[in-house]
C-alpha cells in the first residue's frame, strides 16, 4: 500500500492539508503519516489523527523518509539527494512566486500546486483559491466593520437615526460576493464594481448596486479571473472610482490578475477624497494591492483612513479553513489516483504539474520562467 504525509505547516497560518475526517476517507488507499501537532492549530489533535487511522510522526524528516506523496498547504519540503522520488501536493503561489520551486530543482521530485486547479465546474471541489476566497471575503467585512468607528445598519431610538453605513467592494469573484452579501447581511448599502460585465447579474442578485464601466478588456478563456487592462481604460477606471469613493464608509477590495501586479484601481486621489474614519481592506495585498498605500500584512493610517493590508483573513478562522481545504486536497489526491495511468490526458492533472523529478513541466510556468 502506498503512503501518504502530512507535515505541520511552518508559518503563521494555522492552518492543516488534511483533517482528521480526509485522513479516515484516504486510509482504503494510503498508510497515513502525520507529524505531531500538524492539525493542533486548527483544533485537530493528535489522538483525532490516530483514532481516524494515522501513524504520527515525532521527526518530520523521518515522516518524509517513510512517505511517498507528501501533503502540505505552503511549507517547503525538506528533500535529501539520496532520497527515494517523492511527489508532493502543495497549494504554492507559483503564478506570483517561482521562489517556491527553486528548493525542489534537480530533487527527485514531483511536484502539483492546487494554486493552479482550473477554474471550472467539475474541478471546482479540488480548488483551494476558492475555497479560502470565501472566506477572505467574509472576514474582510467583518473586519472592516470592527474597525470603522459607527454603526452599519440604520438604527433608530429616542437620540434620532443613524444612516447604514455605505460599502464599496472592488472585484466581484468569490472573495468580492462573499463581502457583499456579507455586508447585505449586516445592513450595509453596499456597492460594487467589477470589470467583468456578466458579474452584475450576481451582484444585484445580492442586493448591492453595480457601477457600470463601458470599455474592458474581456477573454472568456481567462479561467474566470480578470485580465490586464489597456491603460485608457484604467483611467477611466480610477475617475469613475474617485467620484464615487468620497461617499463610502468602507471599501473592500478583491481585484486581482494571475501572474501579475494586482491593478491600482484606488488612486492616490481617490483616497485623498475619502472621508475620515473610513476604512479600506486591501485583500491583493500580497500582490502589490490595489493602492499606493498598502503594505502587505500591516495597518497604514493616511490622513484618518484606514488600511488594512491582508490576504490571507482566512487564518482568523483555522478550522473552518483546514475543513475546506482538507476536502480540496482529498478530492484531488483521489483524482490523482484515479487516474495516475492517464495523467498526460487529464485536464486537472496537466494544469496543477509544476515539476517532474525537479524539472519544470508546466507549460504556463515556463513561459515565464527561463533561468530558474
């Protein structure tokens, strides 16, 4: 019988690849490895992983000496020379950042990122990105409104009325819908903008109000994410937003384009006109944002406004992260099973392998990547 393990992730996030309930379903087809206190984090201990089937591990690198398939959300995987080939089944950011390759060239390993699962229907249960978009979007509301210093619905009593707060988000993908029916649901107005034409259909079907731009860029095999803009029509972009910005209380922006600098559509203008008090939470933080001011993981204040640099909320909440994403990664580790005798004619398989005995395999990598 083959064997699988699951390592702690090394990082801050809280997170786990697999919960005690996917290591129950995956022990028919694997000998499961865990580290110890690899799900402690997210609320899963070690007695959860044993009693669900698995062997847990004291010495991460005799987990990995013992394993054939390595799993993990982000953590590098310490591979020796001598090693027998390894695959290892990850969620790396490889379209933003090919750093995560270099420790696995020339290693006898192979190498899938569920960063790259294609935007479809049927891949959609193995799709990590929109799993934790979800709940980017969820946690960027809240926290939005934990910030911002006034009430969020009309609220009426003897002292008079307080008007609902006014929301803005940015970028109308899963992270974008979950902010706004989230703040729907708080009684916020809520606005949205999203270069995509066929979002508005979504977005008024929440309640929000969309904000029409003529003129974008659209390519229908883009995978359902944005493409980058022509710079006339980001001009008018970032007037239509300066305009419309000075009345916001919050603004939540999602927008984002693989492989590339996250667009800067809030000006340094727009943000001069906001109100103080007013927050923005930047979820492309980690790809350069979607103003000037953010910094990826910090709090700027400029001029009384607030804002918020994350893209990774979704560590506010580690066990419903970890249940999300143990669900992706079991469905792909089955797929891959399934079919490991026709991996070159698999859709799903073709697009997540990166590396093949640590050489780069991936088409769109390579064509980005000449020197690594």
């Amino acid at each position: 019988m083959r064997t699988l393990g699951l390592i702690r992730e090394d990082n801050e996030l809280k997170v786990v690849a697999l919960t005690p309930m996917n290591v129950d379903s995956l022990k028919e087809a694997f000998l499961v490895n865990v580290e110890t206190g690899a799900g402690e984090a997210s609320g899963f201990t070690d007695d959860s992983y044993e009693q669900a089937g698995a062997t847990i591990f004291r010495d991460r690198e005799d987990l990995i000496r013992d394993s054939e398939l390595i799993v993990t959300y982000s953590s590098l995987v310490e591979i020796a020379d001598d090693q027998e080939p390894k695959i290892i089944i990850a969620c790396y950011p490889v379209r933003n950042d090919y750093s995560f390759l270099i420790p696995y060239k020339h290693k006898r390993v192979d190498l899938f990122s569920l960063d790259l699962v294609p935007r479809s229907t049927y891949a959609q249960s193995m799709d990590p990105l929109t799993s934790l978009a979800s709940l980017n979007g969820y946690q960027a509301a809240i926290s939005s409104f934990w910030h911002f210093e006034s009430v969020i619905p009309l609220i009426s009593g003897a002292g008079g009325t307080l008007k609902p707060a006014k929301v803005l988000v940015l970028g109308a993908g899963i992270a974008g819908l979950q902010a706004i029916a989230t703040a729907k649901r708080m009684g916020a107005i809520v606005y949205a903008f999203d270069i995509r034409r066929d979002t508005k259909s979504e977005v008024e079907s929440l309640g929000a109000i969309f904000i029409e731009i003529d003129g974008a860029d659209e390519i229908k095999e883009n995978g359902g994410y944005a493409m980058e803009q022509r710079r006339e029509f980001n001009i008018k972009v970032n007037e239509t937003i300066e305009s419309v910005i000075k009345d916001m209380d919050v603004v939540i922006t999602t927008a984002r384009v693989p492989g590339k600098e996250a667009p800067k559509l809030i000006s340094d203008k727009a943000v001069a006109g906001m109100k103080k008090g007013s927050v923005i939470v930047d979820l492309a933080s980690d790809t350069g944002g979607n103003s000037n001011y953010t910094v990826d993981g910090e709090q700027v204040l400029y001029d009384g406004i607030l804002i918020i640099g994350e893209s990774k909320f979704f560590k506010r909440t580690p066990k419903s992260a970890s249940t999300l994403l143990g669900n992706n990664f079991q469905k792909f580790i089955e797929h891959l099973v399934k079919n490991n005798d026709n991996l070159l004619n698999d859709e799903i398989i073709q697009e997540t392998f990166v590396m093949q005995q640590g050489e780069i395999v991936n088409e769109k990598i390579l064509k980005e990547v000449n020197d690594l």
